[in-house]
C-alpha cells in the first residue's frame, strides 16, 4: 500500500510503497515512477530541499529531509 512522505516543510515529496519498493513522484504535471530496492535509496531534490528515502525491509522505508542552505 502507498504511503505518503513529505519533505521538511510539511509539502508532499512522494508516495513509495514498503512492500513492493515502488515510489510514486508527481510535480508540477511530470510523474516519475520507480523502485528502491532492499538497501537501496531514492533522493528527490525540489527547491531548497532535499528528501531521501531508504528501503531498509519489506516492510519499512525510513526517511529524512532537510534544508541545503548555500
């Protein structure tokens, strides 16, 4: 089942999916569609932030993101 990531600023990042490893990315009418595998990781860089997810299981991805600041 697709879960929903947001990013630092409480914007939505993507939706990815534990289980199957697919990400979901939609902004601004361009969808991108992917899959992480086990241990493997997806990054979506959008403004001043950057948000990077971790397929750690099949069952979990752990997230983290922040502000780059120049």
């Amino acid at each position: 089942m697709l879960q929903r990531y947001d990013d630092c600023k409480g914007r939505c990042a993507c939706y990815a999916d534990p289980t199957t490893g697919v990400v979901k990315h939609e902004y601004k009418k361009v969808r991108t569609r992917s899959h992480i595998q086990v241990g493997g990781e997806y990054i979506i860089e959008r403004d001043d932030t950057v948000t990077v997810l971790k397929r750690i299981s099949q069952d979990e991805i752990v997230h983290k993101s922040y502000i780059v600041t120049a």
